[in-house]
C-alpha cells in the first residue's frame, strides 16, 4: 500500500506545479501533514459549511487543484479528489480524528496525522 501511495503523490506531481508564495491566505481549512509526509499540505475552501474546491501542495509547491464535498451532513470529513485525475483516488481529510486518508479502489489508508487549522 505504502508503494501504491507513493506512486499515486509522484503522479500528481509528475505534471508541472506551479511554484506557491504563500499557502491560500483565505482558505476555509487547510490540513498540513505531520511525521513522514510532513510535506503535504491539504488547503478547503467552503461557503459555509459546503467545500467549494482546494488545493494539494507538496513541499509548498500547488501539485494540484482539488474537487471537495461532503457525504450527507458530516461536518467533521471532507472528501477530495484531483482535477482531471482519472484514477479512482480520494483523499478523505478528518477534522476530529486529526488525520488524513487515501481510498485507493476499496482500500483505506491513513497518509498522515494532521494539524486543521481554521481561520
């Protein structure tokens, strides 16, 4: 699983990035990896409580842009796939467990333990 999550960052990096200034300034949530992965950082951007969109940054450099929803009215996870990425790939970013998942196929995996910072 470790190689197919390492796989599945150095395909979204393997199309340009754009090189990032300062991580979204107006983001609604960002979720910013710690321990091993402590290079990736997850930035939501919602009206009200709806998730609008985001961004995936590596190394703060924006990787990608991010589709993001909710399933029913669960406040505390947010889902988010990759722009134009074709593989079936979800991250899932979990406010109270403080984590972040990968659902790759039907497999879960957790990428990190996360800081949520909310404005």
């Amino acid at each position: 699983m470790r190689k197919l999550l390492q796989k599945s960052v150095v395909a979204l990096v393997g199309g340009a990035a754009l090189l990032a200034g300062t991580i979204a300034a107006n983001a609604t949530e960002t979720y910013t990896c710690s321990g091993q992965n402590e290079g990736l950082h997850f930035v939501i951007y919602e009206d009200g409580d709806t998730p609008t969109g985001g961004h995936l940054y590596i190394n703060n450099i924006q990787v990608a842009v991010l589709n993001a929803w909710r399933l029913t009215n669960n406040l505390v996870s947010i889902r988010a796939s990759v722009v134009g990425n074709t593989a079936d790939t979800q991250f899932i970013l979990n406010k109270s467990r403080q984590q972040v998942f990968i659902v790759l196929r039907d497999t879960e995996s957790v990428v990190c333990d996360a800081i949520v910072r909310e404005p």
